[in-house]
C-alpha cells in the first residue's frame, strides 16, 4: 500500500464526492452520512456519466445521467442493470482522506 | 320470501351485521338504513387519526355508496328516527314512515356532557363522530389552545391529535391518574411523562366548575379556582347508551336496551345491537364484543340458535409513539399478587396480576409486543404455575426457545387472539392462508384481521410470513418510492402535522425504511420542507439532482450548460457584449439561442463555473434557472410599444411577472408566456401559466403543456387590472407549490384537483388569495435571490474544481 493524503474529510460534502485526477482518469472519492469513504472510478460503464455528481444514499450512488445505481462498497451495478467501476482503497485517518496511490499514479518506467 | 328490516343507526355494530346477514343470506332480507349522522358507515375507531392528520376520512370509510346500492339497502342518511310504533311495526322519521317485519336499533352511545355553566357555549365539543373531529380540526390553528376534559381514552387520543396539530393542550381529569379504568397508577405515571414530553400538560384530579366566556368558549374554571385559557374545549366525559327511542316505544330498557342471549329486546321483532344495549346488566364501549353482538344478531334474523356471550376485552391507546396494553382486572386484592418488570432507561413497565395460579390482569407499557400472548392467556384462564418464574419475560422465554422476534408468534397457541377488534385467532388466520389467502389484503378480506384499528397488522403479517414461509412477500403499499409506504400526499400532510424540518426528521418519524433515502425521495423531501418551513428549513445540496446542486444542466459529456436569465426575452447590446466575451474566455463550444427567448452557452467544465457566473454578475445578469424545477422563462412579444395590433404591454408585463417569480422553488419547472393580443406570438396558451392582453385588460389561463404531453390552457380569470393579474398569478404558484406532487407540472395537479376548486381559492375568495399570495412572498424573501453570485466567490470556488490531482505524481 501507498498511501497519499488528497486532503481534509471536511473538504468533501457528506453524503457528496470530490473528484481526484489521476492518470487513469478522474476517481471520485464519496463520502457518506456516516462519514465512511469510498474511492471508485468516475466514469459510469453505461454512458460515461460523472458518479461523482449523483446523489448519495446509504453507501451507494445514483448516476446523475440515466439513474443507475451503484454499489460504493463494490463498485456494481444494482438491481436489473449489470456494469461496475473499478473501485480504490480509502481511508480517514486522523481526519486527512488517503487513497492507495499503488493503482493511481503513473508508473515512473512507463 | 324477502323480510323488511329496518335499522336504526349506521354504526360500527350494524355495519357488520349486514356485512353478516349478505354475505349468509343474501336477498332475504330488503334493508332500509336510517343514520343521524349524513353519511353511512365508517370506522369510528379511527378518528383519532383523522384528528391527528395521520389519515383522511375517505380511508376510514368502511361502506360506501357503491356498497350499499350493490345490497339494495334503501339509505336515509342524516335522519333521526324519532319513533317507533310497535303496534303498526313502523318507524318514523322526518314525517315518513317506513314499515318492518324485522327491527335492529343501534344506536350507540351519546356523549355525557358534565352539566356546568357554559356547557352550551360554541367552542364546546365533543368527540364521538366526523362532525366533532372535523370541528376539532378547523379549531385547530397552531398556538391556539385546547382544554380537554377526560383523561381517559377518548380524551388523550383527541389531546394528542390537537397537540400534532399545533394547539397547546391541556388535559383535565377527574382521577388521580390517567386512564384509571384501564392502567394502574405507575403506569399512568409512565403515560403521563410520555405526553407531556409532548408539550400537552396534565391536570390530574381536576374538578370543571364552569366554562367561561361571552359569546365563545375562553376558559375553564377548576374547583380549585385554577384556570385554563381555551379557545376549543372537548368534552370527553364518558359515554350513555342512546335509549331515548327504545323507551319511549316501552321497551324494557335499563342503563341500555335490555337484550336476551339472542339479542333479542321485550318485543320479540325488536333486536338491538351495540353500545345501546345492556345484556346481563352489562354495558358495552369497545368494538370486540359489539362484532360479537352483531354475528349473533344476523344468526337470530336468520332464525338460526346463537348466544352472546361477553368475553375479556383489551385496550390499546392509539397515539402513536405511547405503546400500552390493559387487559383483564388489576386492581390489588385480597390474595393476589403482582409480577413487575420495570427498565426505566428503556421506559417500559409490565405488569401481570395473578390469582390462583391464574393470570387475570396485565398492564403492559412501552413494550407491548407480547400483549396478546398475556392476554390469551388470561381469557383461557391457563394454570400458569409452571410458566410463573419466566411469565413476565413473554413467550418467547418459555420453553428455551431465543429471543427471536419471531419466536413470540410462533409460540402462540392457534386459539391465541391476533385481531382484538373482531376477534380473530391465530388459528383462523393460518387457516384463511392456507385457503389460499397470500396478501394482507385477502386476509383481511376474509378474516377481518387487523381490518379495524390496525394495531395488529404487524403481527398478522407475522402469522403470514411464518405460515407462507419464504413464499411471504412482503405486502407493497403505494409509497413515494421503496423507502417508505407512505404516499406523497401523506409524507406532505406529515410533515405539516408533525412540523417535521429536517430530511432525517422525516425519515425518523415515518419510518424510512432505508438509512439515507433515495435518489427519487430525497429530492422531493427537500422540496416539501423548504415548501413548507420556508424560513426554517435549509436547503440541503446533497438532496438535489446534479443540475440544480451545480445551477446548470449537465451535458452527456459532462460539461454543464449557463443560460443567463433575459428577463420576458429582452437583453441589451451590453449583455450581448458580456457573453460574447464570456464565451470567448471559457472556450464555449457552442452559442445557442434556447426555446425560451434566452442564450445558452454550452459546454462549460464544472471548474470554470464560478468564474464565468462571475463574469455574467458582473454585467448585471443572474442565473435564467433552465434547470431548476421552479420559474424558468416568462416569454413575451413586442405588444403594445411596438406592434399594430398589441392592445397591452405585453413585455413589460412579462418582465414584472419574472421579477415576482424569479428563484422560486415549485413542484416542477413553471413557464409563462404574455401575448399582447389573441394573435398569441408568445404562445402563451401552452404554458403553465399563459396571459393573454386583450383591449378590457388581461386573460389569465394555466393548466397547458407542450412537452411530452401537448394540452392548450384552459381559462382561470380574466382582469382589467396588471396588478390583480400578478397577484392571481402568484396565487396560483403558491397553491400548487403548497399542494402539487414533485414532479407533477401544473397541468397534472389542476387534473388532479380541479380547475373550479383552484378558481374558488385563488379567483374567488379575495382573502385566500391575498393569504397565498403572502406565504409566496415570504418564502420569496428567502429564495429571490441569484445562485450564481452565492458561489461565484473566488473563495466558494476550490469546492468546484478537482480536490486533488495525482495524474502528475510519479510512483517511487
Ligand atoms: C436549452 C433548451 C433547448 C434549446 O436549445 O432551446 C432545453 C434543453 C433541455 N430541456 Fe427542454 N429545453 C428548452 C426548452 C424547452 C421547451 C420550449 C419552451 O420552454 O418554450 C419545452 C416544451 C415546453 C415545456 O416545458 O413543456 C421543453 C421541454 C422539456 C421537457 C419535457 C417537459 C414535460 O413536462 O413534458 C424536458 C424533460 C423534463 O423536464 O423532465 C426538458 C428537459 C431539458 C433538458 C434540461 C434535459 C436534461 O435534463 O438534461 C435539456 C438540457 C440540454 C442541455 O444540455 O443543456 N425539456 N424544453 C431550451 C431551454 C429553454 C430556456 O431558455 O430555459
Ligand atoms: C374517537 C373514538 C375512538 C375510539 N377508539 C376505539 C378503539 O380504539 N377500540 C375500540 O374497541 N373502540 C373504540 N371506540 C368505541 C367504538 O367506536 C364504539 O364502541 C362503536 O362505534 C359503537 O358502535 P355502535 O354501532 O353501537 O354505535 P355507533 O358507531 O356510535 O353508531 C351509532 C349510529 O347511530 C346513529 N343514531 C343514533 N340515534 C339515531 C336515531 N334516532 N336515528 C338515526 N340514527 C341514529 C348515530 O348517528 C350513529 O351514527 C372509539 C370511539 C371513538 C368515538
Ligand atoms: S428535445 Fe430537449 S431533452 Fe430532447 S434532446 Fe433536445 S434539448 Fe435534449
Ligand atoms: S451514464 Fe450513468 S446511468 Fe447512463
């Protein structure tokens, strides 16, 4: 693991996201009402739209474009629609958001 | 060969038993049913929640028109019968006179009115039919207050309906603790706390000396010289049986209508059924044993043996949130003795009464989930000896088995009652279930269980599940979406009701069923409490869908859309000027003049939001709200400053009714459009709101739509006078804001409602519609304001862009 600090737990809306560039495309970083987060690509597998910008219930987002529903612990699709994003490691730590940065930057050989 | 029966009362008792004699016998008998009160029966058990807003009385109605006119019964609603003529067999009433073969009286119960001064004064009521509840409720103003006399039953549920709705309540009661004929004294205690945490005070051995007043009710006066201000009293004393016409016919009458086992009266034609009847010198007030009354009434008609014969009874409270549970006798005695179990935290208090190894009271408090198991245990009389050391913990501790929730159920003997209100056991239930019933609804339908005050239905759904086993599919009820059964309307009532403001305040008190909503509830919950608490309520940002979280519409691409607003479609070389430039610095892929009379920059990444908006504030315009569910465009023609034909001005009436209404929230998107004549450039007649200028003045028509639906407006007003056509206007965005499901445009809620009832509140009755127009412009002084400006701060804007960018860092 490669933890990065991307910045302050207070930075993201409860029950919002943030969005985080990396080289393979933005990853949105949720957070809930219970102040857990979740880091999953941001790009929905049905139209590309922005999962950051959907509403968050529980710990699952609906897709601003077309309402697919998405599993933030797992990444799925729920219910009748099949498709998931990649999702990434997050934690708080001490009120500072990390994610694992092993997946996310570019590789320094590439 | 058909009989005449007449009956006397459409209540709770005969309703069944003519649900009994049709369904045993139908066509024998030609029924003509006399009711004082102007409608026919309806679950009277349940004007507790009508009172408190929880329900309407169309869902308490039990027969209705339809039903009636399916038996042939011949109805007289809003008679009295005012005499009985045994010898000629006919009743009268109101001048006719209809004659029987066969006669039911149920007549109920009047309500005891203490005989003090000032009884007589309006502002007095009492709480026994929809009459009183509905005059209950249009006392009911918030802040105004209510002395209930009784604190018994009747008078607590009706001081917690007035207290939901706002009143401040105070109870007065004779006893030294509430409800003493049905709890002890540590329990009355309990229920005590319970209320008045709810702000309704309590007044224990309270004697009423007089009510004060002039002309109306303004106070109750106590023995002990205390007073109470009160602009509503409710009298809820106790109950006589209603015997008036049985003894004036010299029936054998004592405190009720003498009755045998049969229920038949001294005149064997005569039979009487409910509250008004005194069998073995027995009086009764709740509606299991009357159920009993009537399915032995309907054998006797039928001439086939039957006797009734009184059972226990038990009593719940329906005020939601205070759970209690009485059955049986409690009062200390000789050689009985008493199993407590108290957990304070938790605010619970049982209670079991026992004698002679029998169980013969319980008073259950806070937890009454194994109320019914006491209570079949008190009615069998069940040696409980062995059980004695565990009774208290309920069923679900006897025998090992765990503290299953379930487990309570399952451990219930088939003779165990479910549904106290009509009686039905376990037994019964399972076996409609296994005939075939799979839904709520068709056991109800053939059981009756859990068919009249409700209480139980969590525990016959309980039965079905343990019965249908994974067959059992939880019953789906009509809800705003799969968070909660409760309807849109419901949830809006509620919230009123209760002055519930906050998201989670709703989803706590109506039992949401999820933790945090939906994508679909909680945008409409917003709605509705910023509609309703427009000073109290926060808008909350995370409730809304992305395009009026961000005030821009998001593309396919995800870059948003800003139209600035071009008030009624007018702009200047100035405004021009600054979009031009605006699209210029931002890279705006695409100019483009919208369907509304505005300009459109498309294309715009999220992070340069804040800044263009800046810019466009800069020149002097604000957000045009394409995306909001609230006012979008006014569009406007040229009208009378420029054109031949225009006969007013159109624009500049445009422009004034976009100022008014720009910023408002309503249930979906609003558009007007004025016409300066009835050429109609501005299409005004397929708008929400279309005005139409004509010489004498201005046509004002709503209800159009040309979107997925393509429907012309139809005619509301019509004034000389621009100012009456804002106020008409304003009016009628208040009315549908406060009434309109979320995501109905106007023209589905007018469907809904009614074009005539909206013309009475917003046209009509002047004083309404400067009381709506008001309430718009309150909630106004909060939301007529520009988005943009908000977050166009240089400082607002980090929350904008991108809260990391990694795509730079190299991996050590
Ligand atoms: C920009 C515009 C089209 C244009 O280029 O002219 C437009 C664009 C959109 N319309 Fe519209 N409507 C536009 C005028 C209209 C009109 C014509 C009018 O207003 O005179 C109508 C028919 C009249 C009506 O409102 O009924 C119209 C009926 C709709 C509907 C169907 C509404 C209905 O009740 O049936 C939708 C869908 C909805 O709102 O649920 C819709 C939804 C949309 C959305 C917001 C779709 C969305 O949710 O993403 C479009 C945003 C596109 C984007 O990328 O920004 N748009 N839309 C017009 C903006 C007007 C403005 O200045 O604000
Ligand atoms: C607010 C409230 C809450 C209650 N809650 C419960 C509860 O939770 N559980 C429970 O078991 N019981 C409850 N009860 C009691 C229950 O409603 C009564 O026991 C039941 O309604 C009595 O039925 P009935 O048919 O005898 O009389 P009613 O239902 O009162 O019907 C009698 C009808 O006869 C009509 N009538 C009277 N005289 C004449 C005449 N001369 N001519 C024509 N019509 C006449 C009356 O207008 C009335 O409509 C409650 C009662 C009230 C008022
Ligand atoms: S009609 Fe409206 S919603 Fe449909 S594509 Fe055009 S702009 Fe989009
Ligand atoms: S792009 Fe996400 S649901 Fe269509």
């Amino acid at each position: 693991m490669n933890w990065i600090d991307i910045g302050s737990l207070t930075d993201i809306p409860a029950q919002g996201a943030r969005v985080v560039r990396t080289a393979l495309g933005c990853v949105a970083v949720f957070r809930t009402a219970d102040d857990q987060v979740f880091a999953l690509e941001d790009r929905c597998p049905h139209k590309g739209g922005p999962l950051s910008e959907g509403i968050v219930h529980g710990a699952q987002v609906t897709c601003p474009l077309h309402a697919w529903v998405f599993d933030l612990n797992t990444g799925q699709a729920q219910g009748a629609d099949e498709g998931a994003v990649a999702t990434f490691s997050a934690r708080v730590v001490a009120g500072r958001v990390q994610l694992d940065a092993t997946r996310l930057v570019r590789r320094s050989a590439a | 060969m058909t009989q005449k029966l007449v009956v006397i009362g459409a209540g709770m008792a005969s309703g069944r038993v003519l649900e009994h004699l049709f369904e045993d016998a139908p066509g024998t008998f030609e029924v003509t049913l006399f009711n004082a009160e102007a409608r026919g029966n309806y679950n009277r058990i349940m004007l507790s929640p009508v009172l408190s807003g929880e329900k309407t009385y169309e869902e308490i109605v039990t027969h209705d028109a339809d039903w009636y006119a399916r038996h042939g019964v011949t109805c007289h609603f809003g008679t009295h019968v005012t005499r009985i003529d045994r010898d000629r067999k006919v009743v009268v009433a109101g001048g006719a006179e209809v004659t029987y073969d066969r006669l039911v009286i149920a007549t109920g119960s009047a309500p005891f009115i203490i005989p003090v001064p000032g009884r007589d004064l309006p502002g007095v009521v009492s709480y026994r039919d929809l009459d009183d509840t509905n005059a209950m409720i249009a006392a009911a103003r918030p802040g105004a207050k209510a002395v209930v006399i009784g604190g018994g039953l009747l008078g607590l549920e009706a001081a917690a309906g007035l207290a939901l709705r706002g009143m401040e309540v105070t109870v007065i009661h004779l006893m030294g603790h509430l409800m003493e004929r049905q709890l002890d004294p540590a329990a009355g205690y309990l229920l005590q706390k319970a209320l008045e945490a709810r702000g309704i005070r309590i007044h224990c051995k309270g004697a009423t000396k007089a009510i004060l007043g002039q002309d109306r009710a303004e106070a109750v006066l106590l023995e002990d010289g205390t007073t109470y201000g009160a602009d509503l009293v409710v009298m809820a004393v106790g109950i006589r049986p209603e015997t008036r016409l049985a003894t004036d016919a010299g029936l054998e009458v004592g405190r009720g209508i003498t009755v045998d086992d049969t229920m038949v009266t001294s005149d064997p034609a005569i039979l009487a059924v409910g509250e008004c009847v005194e069998h073995d010198r027995q009086l009764f007030g709740l509606v299991a044993p009357l159920y009993d009354q009537a399915r032995v009434v309907a054998a006797t008609l039928q001439g086939k043996p039957a006797a009734f014969r009184p059972v226990q009874t038990a009593t719940k409270l329906k005020v939601t949130g205070c759970d209690l549970f009485s059955a049986g006798d409690f009062a200390e005695g000789e050689g009985r003795e008493d199993i407590v179990l108290r957990d304070p935290a938790r605010g619970i208090y049982k209670r079991l009464v026992i004698q002679q190894d029998r169980l013969i009271g319980a008073v259950l408090y806070g937890d009454t989930a194994d109320g019914p198991w006491f209570f079949g245990l008190i009615k069998d009389g069940t040696d409980i000896g062995p059980l004695r050391d565990t009774l208290i913990f309920g069923p679900s501790h006897q025998g090992g088995a765990t503290a299953d929730p379930m487990a309570a159920v399952a451990a219930l003997p088939p003779e165990a009652e479910i549904c106290g209100c009509n009686g039905v056991c376990k037994g019964r239930i399972v076996q409609a279930i296994e005939a075939g019933a799979q839904t709520l609804a068709a056991v109800r339908a053939v059981t009756k269980a859990s068919s009249s005050c409700g209480t139980c239905t969590g525990l016959v759904e309980q039965v079905m599940a343990l019965t249908l086993g994974p067959d059992f599919a939880a019953p789906v009820r009509q809800g705003m979406c799969g968070c909660t059964d409760q309807g849109h309307d419901d949830v809006r009532r509620l919230i009123r009701v209760k002055a519930l403001k906050s998201i989670p305040a709703v989803m706590q008190e109506l039992g949401w069923k999820t933790a945090g909503g939906c994508a679909s509830c909680r945008p409409a919950l917003n709605y509705y409490l910023l509609a309703e608490w427009p000073l109290d309520y926060r808008d909350d940002r995370q409730s809304r869908f992305v395009n009026e979280r961000n005030h821009a519409n998001i593309q396919k691409d995800g870059t948003y859309s800003v139209v600035p607003r071009m008030w009624g479609g007018v702009t200047t070389p100035d405004e021009l000027r600054a979009i031009a430039d605006a699209a210029d610095r931002y890279n705006v892929p695409m100019v483009k003049v919208t369907g509304g009379q505005r300009i459109d920059l498309l294309g715009v990444r999220k992070e340069d939001l804040p800044a263009i908006w800046a810019d466009l504030n800069a020149a002097g315009m604000v957000s045009g709200h394409a995306y909001s569910k609230g006012l979008r465009t006014v569009k406007t023609c040229v009208g009378s400053e420029f054109c031949r034909f225009g006969t007013q001005d159109s624009t500049g009436l445009g422009i004034r009714l976009e100022k008014l209404l720009w910023g408002s929230w309503t249930p979906h998107k609003v558009k007007l459009g004025v016409s300066g004549c009835p050429r109609n450039c501005a299409e005004a007649t397929i708008k929400d709101i279309g005005i139409i200028c004509v010489d004498s003045g201005y046509q004002i028509s709503v209800a159009g739509a040309a979107g997925m639906e393509v429907k012309e407006t139809e005619f509301l007003a019509a004034t000389p006078s621009a100012d009456e056509a804002c106020d008409i206007t304003a009016a009628f965005i208040q009315l549908y804001r406060e009434q309109g499901q979320y995501l109905h445009r106007a023209f589905k809620w007018v469907a809904k409602v009614g074009l005539d009832k909206i013309r009475a509140q917003v046209v009509d009755d002047l004083e309404n519609r400067a009381a709506l127009v008001a309430r718009f412009e309150l909630s106004q002084s909060v939301y007529r304001q520009d988005p943009w400006a908000e977050h166009a701060p240089a400082a607002a804007r980090r929350q904008w862009a991108a809260l990391a960018d990694l795509s730079q860092e190299a991996a050590e």
